[in-house]
C-alpha cells in the first residue's frame, strides 16, 4: 500500500534542513541575486556537512545525489521499454512490486531538496556535489563509476542550440577511437557548469539510429577538448551558474561511458530516460519547496493586515484575498502529494516515468502561478526588494522549463495514457 507520509527517521534531517534554508539560505539570499555569478562561498560549510552525514551513515540520500533507482527490484526489459516510449505501454503497464512499503532515498532526497529550495532555489542548486550530473550518474552508473564519481560535483549537459525540448535530436557526437571516444559539439544552459568538476554530456553514438544511439559521458571540467564559451545572464536563479560549452575532439576514456557501451534496439532510449526519471522529481521538489516559501510569506503579509483564511468557511464567505490563498494552498497539496508518489514509486521498484513527468509538470505550473499570486497579494510588499517574493516570481519558471518544459512533460504523459509512442504522438 502506498504510504506518502514523512517516515518518522527523516524529520529531525528535514528541521535541520529547513532551518538551514530560512537562517542561513535566505539572508544571503539577495546578495548572490545582484552578484550574479559570484560562488556563494557560505555553501563550502554545507558541503562539509553533508559528506560528514554521508560518512556517518545519517544522510539518507539528502540532496540530489542521493537520487537512485530501488536495487530491491530489478528493471525488467518490460518496463525499460515504457520508459523508452514503444508500443505496448499506458493503461495495461505492468508494476513490479516490492516487498512492503519502502521509503528510501528517492523520498528523503525529494524532501531535503524541498526543504533547501525553501530558502533559495539558486543556492540549492549551487550546493557542491548535490547537482543533478550527481543525480544522473546515480540513475545510471554502474558501481564501479558511482565509488569513483561519487565524492565529486557533477553537472549536466543536455541541451544544445538544435535540440531543446527533443533530447532525442542531440548532434553531439562520440566516436569510439581505441579506448577512448572523442566528443564533438556545443551544449548550453549547463547548470552549474562551470563550477561543477564534472559534466555528464548526452551524446549520440550514431546520428542515422536516433534516440537509441544516444549515451551519457563523464567528462572532465580541465578536458582539454571542452572548452567554456559563456555564461549566462538570467531571468532568476542567478546565484547559480549557467554556462555553454564547447567541445573539440574532447577525448574521454571508454570506461567514462555512462552505463551500457551497446546500441540496443530493445531498451533504445531507456538508460538516458531513466536519468529523468530521478531528476524530474527533483525538480519537482524544488518547485514545491519555492512554492511553500511563497505562501508561507504570503500568509503572514495578510494576516499583519487582518486577512486570515477560514478553513471551516466556504470561500465565497470569506475575503477575496483569504479564498485565493486557500485556492493557492490547494494547488500546493496536489503538487506535493505528486511529488512524493513519484519519488516513493521509484524506492518500491516501480516504473514513474509518467508519474515523474506529472509530478514536474504540476509542480512547476503551480509554483509559477502562486508566486505570481503571490506577489499580488502582497501589493506594493509584493512587487518591492523589502520581501523575497519578487525574487521568487523569477526564480520560479526556470522550475516550469529545465529538465523538460512544461508541453514536453504534458506530452510524456499523454503518451502513456495513450499507450502511443513518440513517433505517434509528437
């Protein structure tokens, strides 16, 4: 039976980790929003904290690298193929069960994150070893490379000028060359690319099989080959560093392939998609969390002004401003308990391709919309540097495009209802 409950052993970690983002997070919050691209050099303590949990054993997957799939249950060729997006899947899937109830790292890793982004999504995001390269190579590393990788800070770089939305398109190319491959291409919107010591680059290994042919590598940041073009000027998240890369005949070891070296017509597509998978929910998470921020404020702004919300009274009885914000409290429930199904099917073994695209999809709609509710609400305080809401409102729709705009998940999720492919349904 599914349980979305916070286990009882990770809410001591999730105070702590709430503490953190409102008392450390947040009053460096708009220093790092005006020097964009300065490294918040505060987080290096953060950092040292969590590999200190990590060490002892505590840490439960907090953070983006504790992300990974439940080892109780294996992948079977069935549900790698949903995934992938051939025929067969939607309503008629089958689930594979595990024993019991299992809350692992997948939901601690969710509700750590959404703690964090409660205070600063950029700063979340800037957190050393806790990027979402980290969480790809935990989706599909072997062990080997997840205790060589492990203790370093990984980006990744999916998108290139020519393929956005449609990761299938990717023109990067890697060439097998004796016991290396050598990459040629651009990548751009890296997050955290350029401080991150590593890049996990999608790369296609033969342009003519499409989405089958596509593999992630670990690259080196000081690869000779992958060169740093820019960075990015942003809308939001500006504490974090978004950057564009170049790569020359970037060679990278064979043993740096992410995952199987073969081209398979069965699971085509299945290895890359499992890395959405575990990060889909992430960014969910950090939705959710900036969402909380932004009703938590906006609770306390109406009720210094007298508005408080009813919950025993219908809306239409009370303020217009109280039954927005309880209309506002609805949408955060629904993202939250998406959220946390997604992550919990992924620690009971159970395939949440779809579910990780409805969790993002929802969450990253909603948290656009409150925050810009939310600044209404708040009226001049609102849209005024003396609140952090204004900030949050940019913040907020990077959450509604990476990892997958906002169409793209809703189409994922059309076609898993359908039981259409990608070529069937574009």
């Amino acid at each position: 039976m599914i349980n979305l409950e916070v286990p009882r052993k990770l809410i001591p970690l999730l105070h702590q980790t709430r503490g953190f983002a409102e008392e450390v997070m947040r009053p460096i919050s708009r220093k790092y929003d005006r020097a964009e691209h300065s490294y918040p050099i505060e987080l290096d303590l953060v950092s040292a904290v969590i590999d200190g949990l990590t060490d002892s054993g505590t840490g439960q997957g907090a953070g983006a690298a504790g992300a990974t799939r439940s080892q109780d249950v294996p992948v079977e060729i069935a549900e790698i193929a949903e995934i992938a997006g051939v025929a067969g899947v939607g309503a008629g899937r089958r689930e594979t069960r595990a024993n019991g109830n299992r809350n692992g790292t997948n939901l601690s890793s969710v509700l750590s994150v959404m703690e964090t982004c409660r205070g600063d999504v950029g700063l979340a995001l800037s957190i050393p070893r806790q990027g979402l390269g980290n969480a790809a190579i935990a989706a599909v590393a072997n062990a080997e490379q997840k205790a060589r990788y492990g203790r370093r800070w990984a980006a990744m770089a999916i998108t290139e000028p020519d393929a956005g939305s449609d990761s299938g398109a990717i023109r990067t190319t890697a060439v097998k060359d004796g016991d290396d491959y050598v990459l040629n291409g651009e990548k751009i919107f890296v997050t955290a690319g350029e401080r991150a010591e590593l890049v996990v680059v999608w790369a296609t290994l033969d342009r003519s099989l499409g989405k089958k042919a596509i593999k992630s590598f670990v690259v080196e940041r000081s690869n000779p080959g992958f060169t740093l073009v820019r960075l990015e000027h942003k809308l939001g998240i500006r504490a974090s560093d978004t950057a564009s890369f170049h790569l020359d005949n970037c060679r990278v070891p064979a043993r740096d392939l992410l995952g199987d070296p073969e081209i398979s017509t069965e699971t085509g597509f299945g290895g890359a998609m499992a890395t959405f998978d575990n990060t889909r929910p992430l960014v969910a998470a950090m939705a959710v969390g900036l969402t909380r921020a932004c009703l938590d404020t906006t609770t306390e702004l109406l009720a210094q002004a007298g508005v408080t919300v009813d919950w025993d009274r219908p809306p239409l009885s009370q303020s217009a401003a109280a039954a927005r914000l309880a209309e506002l409290e609805a949408e955060y429930q629904a993202a939250y308990l998406l959220m946390m199904r997604a992550a919990w099917m992924a620690d009971n073994g159970r395939p949440n391709s779809m579910e990780a695209s409805m969790a993002k999809a929802k969450a990253g709609r909603t948290c656009v919309d409150v925050a810009l509710a939310c600044v209404e609400l708040g009226g001049p305080t609102g849209y005024a540097e003396t609140e952090l809401l204004e900030k949050w409102a940019r913040d907020a729709k990077i959450l509604d495009i990476f990892e997958g705009t906002q169409q793209i998940q809703l189409l994922v999720v059309a076609r898993r209802l359908l039981g259409l492919t990608s070529a069937e349904l574009k």
